[in-house]
C-alpha cells in the first residue's frame, strides 16, 4: 500500500509537471493556476483515469529497480570465488604467529529462512573482523571454515550464535536444569563444534568468499532434508565408540567402513580396512552408491569424512537408497561424529596417540593442506583453543 501510494505521488508530480508554463503557473483543460495545489486538485478531479494509468506505470518501474538491485545483491553471493581455472593456496609463507590466530572449521544443518541476509551479515562480519576463508549458506544450513586473530574469531562466534536461526543449537549460553545446574561444559560444547585449530589468517591467501548455495555440501540433491531425517541425531558415533567399533571390524563381514571423501584425500589417509570410493568429488557419491549397493546392503555401515559434513547427508542418503530397495534388509548406517578432525583431538587429548587406528594426514581445505596427530595441539581443559571461544 505505501509502495502505490508513493507511485501516485509521483504519477501526480508528472502530471503537474506536463502542465507547467511559466514560472509559477499550470495550465490545463482550457484553465490557468497560479499555485500548484490549485492544479493538483483538478488533476485528481478531472483526470482520474491518466493519474491511474500513471500510477501504474510508475509502479511497474519502481518494482523493477527493487527487483534488479535484488538480482545484483544475489549475484554478488553466487559469482565465482576465484578466477577460472585458479586454485586455492596450496602453502603458506607468512611470518605471523601461528598461536596468536585461529582456523575454524563448522557446519550445520539447519532451516535459514533468509540465506542471503545471513551471507551480508558475514560480508559485514569478515571486514570488520578481517577474517578470511569460505563460507557457504543455504536454506538447509551453514558450512564455513575461518581464520583470523583469536579475539576476531571470537567475536565472530559470539554474532552468529545470538542469531535466531541458531538458538537451537545451544550456542550462546550455558545450559541449566530446574536446580540451577549446569548441564555439560559450555566451552566444550562450542570447542567440539566449531574445531578450532591454531593458524594465521593467511592459511586462505588472505581472502574471503561468501556464497549462497542451493546446498552447502553438493551431493546433487538439494530436496534430501538431512535435519528432518530422524536418524541422522541418533546414528552419529563419539570417537571413543567410533575407535571401539573399528576395532572390532577385522574379520566381521556383516560391517563396512565408509570414507566418504574423494580418491586424493583416502589417498594420503583413512582408517584401516576403509573402502575407498574412487570418486573425484562428493557430488559423484551418489552415483557410487546406486552401483555399489550391495556393498552395503544388509551391513552396519561406519561411516567418516573430514568434519562430518558430508557424512551426515551421504547417511541421510544411504537411509533412503537402500531403504527403498526391494528386498533389501535394513542397514544400520552410522557416522563419526565430528569427523577425522574430531577423532585426532580426541585421540590427542586423551594422551593415547599410540592407539590411534588413524593411518597418514587428513586433508584440510586451506594452504595448511593436511594435519597428522604431530600438527595438532594439546586440547586439553585449559587449551587456548577453548579459552577464545568461551562466552565472555
């Protein structure tokens, strides 16, 4: 209502423009004004049906604008990250100290009613933090990796958990029952979400990308809902039952092991006996799937990738494949929390490194380009790490 009433207005100020011939004179059916109030009100008595038609057109134009300042604004969230045929940086040269900054490593699957405004916010974010990275958002949720000083790190988690979209993930605040206590350990949780790891800022080249995507991990299904399956909360392992489950595979044929990243990053470490897909990128997985479902069929599935990303829709995906095969018995399909990342803190904070079943590097998407157990550090309870992102 306001946007056509503000189409009149001007529909009236052209009209009364058309009419002017002097300096301070209107004329119009025969008749002259000396004032321009006099001229309105016989536009609007006597030309009714022009005033609409102008009115309409003056709309018609302004909703245009609205439009394409929109598409522009969208454009800007879906454009390339980096030139054609360019890359990430594959190392890093910098003299920064690694302990004063932090790399953070996060995702979720969550309804975003407005992917778009949440991408501005971290355009915002980015430059008034100077932080860098990539960032993906969608309407099924977030999946970003960051680095920047650890106070900017931290302040950045504090914005996006006050969010509305996020309060569900209990970000924000410590968590009390009706006594007063709390219920875990508030750093903990933030800790084991966002993954944060000690590295400069330059591990991404020094630059930012924000996009807005149809799915923030692209297995070319954007109408599977990984947070409305109902197993996905309840088939997700802690790494101690993970390694114990790992340890109790050799020789059992009714369990499978299930790296579902690509062929180079399986290829420079996985866990023992994991089958391997030969894919070059996660959007093939599905297909693999399809071909290979006997594979799978009938057997418990322990599943892992580098975060848990796309552990949790390449399960939602096993879930729905193989349960809608003919004949086929139900699967268990289960997922490494957290994923390797999660596995080698845990492994490292319990001073266990001896035991780790983990074999080689695992891949990270930054200039750091793998991690083993010697690259990590101590997480322990009084860890840096957890300190910036305590709530403060």
């Amino acid at each position: 209502m306001t946007q056509f009433r503000t189409a009149r207005n001007r529909a009236q100020n052209a009209l009364l423009r058309d009419r002017k011939t002097g300096d301070s004179s209107w004329t119009c059916c025969g008749m002259t004004c000396d004032d321009a109030p006099a001229m309105y009100r016989h536009i609007v008595a006597a030309h009714e049906d022009d005033l609409q038609h102008q009115a309409k057109i003056q709309l018609a134009s302004m909703q245009s604008r609205v439009v394409a300042q929109g598409e522009d604004e969208e454009a800007e969230f879906k454009s390339r990250r980096a030139e054609k045929y360019g890359s990430d940086p594959i190392s890093l040269t910098c003299n920064c100290d690694p302990t004063q900054g932090t790399v953070i490593l996060f995702y979720t699957y969550i309804p975003i009613k407005d992917p778009l405004n949440l991408a501005k916010l971290h355009k915002s974010w980015s430059s008034e933090l100077d932080l860098c990275g990539k960032v993906k958002v969608a309407k099924e949720g977030i999946n970003a990796t960051l680095a920047g000083s650890s106070a900017s790190i931290t302040a950045y988690i504090d914005n996006l958990t006050k969010l509305p979209d996020f309060q569900s993930l209990q970000l924000s605040q410590s968590v009390f029952d009706q006594a007063g206590t709390a219920l875990d350990n508030f750093e903990q949780r933030r800790f084991k979400f966002f993954k944060p790891t000690e590295g400069c800022r330059h591990v991404f080249g020094a630059v930012i990308s924000i996009k807005v995507v149809d799915e923030i991990c692209p297995l070319g299904a954007p109408e599977l809902c990984v947070y409305d399956d109902p197993d996905n909360k309840r088939c997700k392992l802690p790494p101690r039952e993970f390694h114990q489950r790992l340890k109790e595979v050799e020789g059992r044929d009714d369990v499978v092991v299930l790296d579902v990243r690509n062929y180079y990053e399986s290829s420079i470490g996985h866990f023992p006996g994991a089958i391997t897909p030969p894919i070059r990128k996660f959007s093939s997985f599905r297909d693999y799937v399809d071909r290979n479902k006997d594979q799978f069929s009938g057997k418990t599935v322990l599943s892992y990738c580098t975060g848990g990303i796309r552990c949790e829709k390449a399960t939602s995906y096993l879930r729905q494949s193989l349960g809608s095969r003919e004949g086929s018995q139900p699967s268990e399909i289960l997922m490494l929390e957290g994923g390797i990342h999660n596995y080698l803190e845990w492994i490292k904070q319990e001073g266990s490194i001896a035991e780790s079943l983990w074999l080689g590097k695992n891949y990270v998407f930054d200039a750091r380009q793998a991690l083993g157990l010697e690259d990590l550090t101590s997480t322990n309870a009084d860890h840096k790490g957890e300190r910036l992102i305590a709530h403060r």
